[in-house]
C-alpha cells in the first residue's frame, strides 16, 4: 500500500494504517522528541502527544509537503510545547567519558558521548543544536519554531557547538590547549 | 594574535572566514585542529542514528486513540471503569446496597449518586472524568482491574461449590479483604493517587466494620 493511501485511511481512522505509519515513523519521531527532552521519561509523553496531535490533525493534512517532513514538524512542535510546559531548566550532571568525536574507533561510545553532552546543554541551547545539527533545519525554521529571529538562531548554534566541544574535549586535551593559551599569551 | 574562540570557529563550519580569520588559520595549528574537531562534532551530530521507542509505547498509544475516538468505531475506553466495578463491590460488600449482580454490569452501576452516597467514594468523582489518567494511575488501576477479574471469577466458582450466597458473612469478607489487597497493590504504582487512595482506605473501613460485625454477632460465620 502506498503511503498516500496509507495517510487517507489512517485519516479515516483505520487502525491498521494508523499502526502501519507508527511502525514506519516512530523512530524517528521518537528520535527527535527525546533528543530535545533530554530524557527517557518525559520523552515517552511527548512522542505519544505527537502522535496523537498528528493523528487529531492528519484529516487536515493536505500532502503539501511530504508525509514525513509534516509529521516531524508535528513532533518537534509537540516536544518544544512539552518543554515550555515543563519548565525545567536543570541540566544533568552525569560524567561524560572522555572521548573526542572523531577520535576514537568506537562509534557506539561516540554516539553515547554524544547523547550525553547533548542532554548537559542547556534548553535553549540543546533544542537549537538538535533541530539543526541533528534534525536539519534551516535557521529560518527553526526561529518560526521557537519565536526568535533566524539571527538569534544562529548564534545560539554557535555557543551550542561551543559548549558541546568543550563537553566532549577530553581533560588531557584540555589542559594541553590550555598550557599552550597559556604559553602563547 | 590570540586563538580565535571556540563560537568563532563554530561559526567557520558555516561561514566563510574573514581575512583576518583566514590569515590566523593558515599560522595556528591549535585552532585549525579545533575547527576539524567542531567539523567532526557536527558530522557526528548529523549521523546519530534514530532511536527506538519502548516496546509497550503503541499500546499505550492506541489506548488514547481510542479515548479520543481517533480509530474509527472505537467507543471511548472509561479509565474509571474498574473504579466503578470497585465501587459496585465495595457498597455490596459493606452493606449490599447494590446487590452482587452489580458486578457484571460494571458500565452502568453504580450511579454516581448511589455513590455519592457512600460519602468518600463521590468525593473524587468515579465515572466523571474526562482527562486522560496519568500513566501510573493507567498502571494502578489496570492492576485493580485484572485482580478484580480474577476474583470475581474466584468468588462464583466460591459460591457455586459452597451454596453461599453473595450476602454471606464470610463471602463479603473475603470480597473486601481482596479489595484492600488489590487497592495496596494498586497504590505502590500510584501511591499519590485520590481514588485509589479513597477506595482503599474505605475499604479497609468496610472491612474493619465487618470484622466487628462478625465477632460480635451472636450467628457463626465459619
């Protein structure tokens, strides 16, 4: 069945097209509502609020773009509202192994390096690096997101890259940049 | 000329570099090595794989749709339906007002009035709600459900093999003594929950009132 049919009888209320388009999506939406949660358990909500809103809005849907790009904007938008519900501003302090992304051989403790010193950003931070490092969102996008100007977007990505290498920067590469800072001055 | 800050080089992996920038990179190893550090970071980002939602989390989510009436032909489920059939079991066994047939009608008794009757039971509202319960509540009271089902299937063949009747001393007893068992169970998965809490501590009142009916009646009940 094609994905166009499979919307319009989901749309309908057909439970085996609704699963059939979970199945196909919901690693991604859950993907990217996790990654800007910053964990596990909020993220089980807002991923089922996401699917709820875009089953609630699927009637509405008017293939403009395509299925996945609309049912992403969907969750991102379900997982930013979670967040300015939840105000939470904490950022964990979990220890990050020290590992330089591109610098070990093992991508598992790469990814894990990286999950980690994503979920240490702060909010505003971590919901800009994700939508554009990790989702690919333009700046423009994301400032109609979020409700800030493409500019403030932008620099906020800076700061987010910034604060995420020095996260990850392993401690003996630390102190070696900073005795050389410290030589040169 | 001091390195160029880390937001500075973060903004190179987008931007081409001034003059002034370019003329430092081409000198300074320092930074040229962070900017390919900043350039793998956000390959890395790019390149994280997807992740996979719990197992379980499509059947909680077909709940809500069919709560919301999301999947065609689906009446809504009634989060407060076992609270219902406790409330049934709970006036039957502590005064029988319902009577035990109550108890496989569970959708359309009690009344919220015959409950507001029983004073603690109406104070959280059984049968009015209209928000989704939280998840632990879900859990608790799909706990009540499913070992109410059980009893309730133990309690006939009880009453089939022994010809008591739902009246009977000892069959309300045993019918409250398996509400304050499942209500305890039910509270460790929702221990901040009213209704549940409401039931059991009724329950449990119910019950301490039968026990001293029992041990003061004149009729032996064992």
């Amino acid at each position: 069945m094609t994905e166009t049919e499979l919307v319009r009888r989901a749309s309908n209320g057909d439970e085996a097209a609704m699963h059939a388009l979970y199945r196909r999506y919901a690693p991604r939406v859950y993907a990217v509502v996790r990654r800007l949660a910053g964990d596990d358990a909020m993220a089980d909500d807002w991923a089922q609020e996401a699917w709820i809103r875009a089953f609630r809005a699927l009637p509405r849907f008017r293939g403009d773009s395509a299925f996945s790009t609309w049912l992403h904007r969907v969750a991102v938008n379900s997982a930013l509202q979670g967040r300015r519900k939840s105000n939470r501003h904490d950022t964990r302090e979990t220890d990050l192994p020290s590992v330089l992304p591109g610098g070990t051989s093992d991508p598992t403790m790469l990814r894990i390096s990286l999950e980690r010193a994503l979920e240490r950003l702060p909010d505003g931070m971590r919901k800009v690096l994700v939508l554009h490092d990790v989702e690919g969102f333009t700046h423009e996008e994301i400032g109609e997101m979020l409700g800030v100007a493409a500019g403030t977007s932008k620099s906020q990505l800076f700061k987010a890259r910034a604060k995420m290498r020095e996260l990850l920067r392993p401690l003996k590469d630390r102190e070696r940049v900073r005795a050389y800072v410290a030589s040169d001055a | 000329m001091s390195h160029l800050t880390l937001e500075a080089l973060a903004r190179l992996l987008d931007e081409a570099p001034s003059a002034e920038e370019e003329g430092h990179l081409a000198g300074c190893e320092v930074c040229r090595d962070e900017l390919a550090a900043l350039r793998g970071q956000t390959d890395a980002l790019a390149s994280l794989p997807k992740m996979v939602p719990a197992p379980e989390a499509w059947a909680e989510l077909r709940d809500r749709l069919e709560d919301e009436r999301l999947i065609a032909g689906a009446a809504p489920r009634r989060f407060y339906g076992p609270l219902r059939t406790a409330a049934a079991i709970v006036l039957f066994a502590g005064g029988g007002l319902l009577g035990y047939g109550v108890r496989g009608n569970a959708e359309d008794a009690p009344s919220t009035e015959v409950v507001a009757d029983r004073g603690v039971l109406a104070e959280n509202g059984a049968g009015t709600a209209v928000e989704p319960a939280p998840r632990e509540q879900q859990g608790g009271l799909r706990r009540v459900e499913e070992a109410q089902e059980a009893f309730l299937s133990a309690l006939d063949q009880y009453m089939a093999a022994t010809g008591t009747s739902p009246s009977d001393p000892a069959t309300r007893l045993a019918t409250l003594d398996n509400i304050v068992l499942t209500t305890a169970e039910a509270l460790n998965e929702a221990p901040a929950d009213p209704v549940i809490n409401s039931f059991h501590l009724t329950a449990l009142a119910q019950r301490n009132a039968m026990l001293r009916q029992i041990s003061t009646s004149s009729d032996p009940v064992f």
